[in-house]
C-alpha cells in the first residue's frame, strides 16, 4: 500500500518511525518547519518585529544576504541604516563600507543624519555586471571591510552567486546583494532572502521567503524613517571612483549631476 493511499494513521506511524531512526543515527537532521541553528554571528537589524523573524535574530555578519526589490533606491538604505550603525559601534567602524554600483549618487546630509562615518564609505561604478562581481569577490576574500552592499540591476547566474557566498563566508563579511524583485523565480545560494516592497507614508512591505526556519505567516509593515536634512537640497558625494579590472586600480570618475532625492540617502542620477 503507498503512503498516498494508506490511512491517516499508518502515514503518522510511518513518519514517527522514521524520527525515531533519525533520531537513534544522533545525526543533526534539520526539518524544513524548525528553526535551523546558526552557526555564524549575528547583529541585530534594529527592527526588533524582523530579527524575530530572522534565524539568529539579525542580519548575518559573514555570507551573502538578498535584498529584493522593485527598483532600485526603495528604501534599503533607510532598512540597512540601523544594521550599518551597529557596525561602526561593534569596532569595525574603523573598516570602510563598500557600495558597489548604487543606482543614485550617495547624498552628504542624509548620510550624515544617519551618523555613517563619510570617510570609511567607498563607492565603486564598475562598467559591468562582471566587473562589479569581481570587485566584490576581491573585497570579500580580502576582509577588509566591515560590509560590502552590491545594487546588481541585471541577472546573476547562481554560480556567480555561489562564488561570492563562500568569498564573504572566507573573510568573515557581510554580502547584502540588492536584486531586482524578478530574481525571487531564480535559485539563489543564499541561506537568507527578502523581498521589500514600499508602500504609501513612507512604509515597506518586508518578506522573508527564504529562510532556515517556518515559512513566514505575513509580510512586515516597517515605517521607515525620513531624516529632516534629506528633505532639503543636497550635495553628492564626490568623486564617485569606480575599479578597473584591467589595471586592478581605483580610477576617479566625475560624480553625475543630481536630479531629485528620491530616497533619503540617495540622489538620483541622469542617465
């Protein structure tokens, strides 16, 4: 008799026998609906409504996270900031913070409101989706920043992914990989996934749908905050540098012209 057509009982007997001899083997066995063990650090993402929903209650400090989203300057900076922070006062304020290819120029006054240290942020442009990963594979396996946050607009192939996992697993950094929200279809190594999307008043929509643990009930609705000195005109930063692969060197690149601040840390940019 198959285990589609047998009695709701001999089914259950079935599975608690199978419990019983995993659970004689002594092997650590993880079952999709429990809450995996996590065996690296990590620190808090200051929305105490998510990291009860995050394995180890918070963001992980080493390894490759994905952030969805719709597009790109929707509030991740504004999710990120209270992580980024906590970071600075872990002592690891004295690494830089790489941004690799963010969609907007990065805005002084609104990343002063949020108390980031402007003089360990490095902002990197590469030409391409290849030569983006390359920077963040070098920056990863070297350990020498306190994070890296890499805006990747075009798809990624799962061995790429794979390759930078294990790079940021290798120096003990954080990889949060902000993807278009059309890469929730597409397998992905990363233990931890999350789809953001904003909502009205300044609010975002947060789901895990990738996780060691239960599946997630409902979406979160965080109210992000708005620092006051984004809501005037700002300056970038300037200049934005960008790697060149070829030379292995930092080459300077002019800052483009501000149009609107479309997200409190960044300022969108002309095409």
């Amino acid at each position: 008799m198959s285990v589609l057509t047998a009695p709701a009982s001999l089914v259950a007997a079935r599975l608690a026998a199978s419990a019983l001899a995993l659970a004689r083997l002594g092997a650590p066995v993880w079952r999709a609906g429990d809450w995996a063990s996590v065996g690296a650090p990590t620190e808090p993402t200051g929305w105490p409504a998510l990291d009860a929903e995050l394995p180890g209650g918070g963001w992980p400090l080493a390894g490759l996270c994905e952030l969805l989203l719709p597009a790109g300057a929707s509030g991740e900076l504004a999710l990120l900031e209270p992580w980024l922070c906590s970071l600075r006062r872990r002592n690891l304020g004295s690494q830089e913070l790489l941004w690799v290819a963010p969609p907007g120029t990065p805005c002084v006054s609104a990343l002063q409101a949020m108390d980031l240290a402007l003089a360990r942020l490095v902002c990197v442009n590469p030409a391409s989706t290849a030569d983006a990963a390359w920077a963040v594979e070098q920056t990863l396996r070297s350990g020498s920043c306190a994070a890296v946050l890499w805006w990747s607009p075009g798809p990624s192939v799962a061995v790429t992914l794979r390759r930078l996992h294990l790079a940021a697993q290798a120096g003990a950094t954080p990889l949060i990989a902000l993807r278009p929200a059309a890469a929730r279809s597409t397998s992905s190594p990363a233990p931890l996934r999350l789809a953001c999307t904003p909502r009205p008043g300044r609010q975002l929509a947060v789901e895990v749908f990738k996780r060691r643990g239960p599946p997630m009930s409902a979406a979160l609705t965080l109210q992000l905050p708005w620092p006051a000195a984004a809501r005037r005109t700002v300056s970038p930063v300037a200049p934005v540098t960008a790697i060149n692969p070829g030379s292995h060197d930092v080459v300077g690149r002019p800052a483009p012209a501000p149009v609107v601040a479309a997200s409190p840390a960044l300022v969108a940019s002309r095409a």
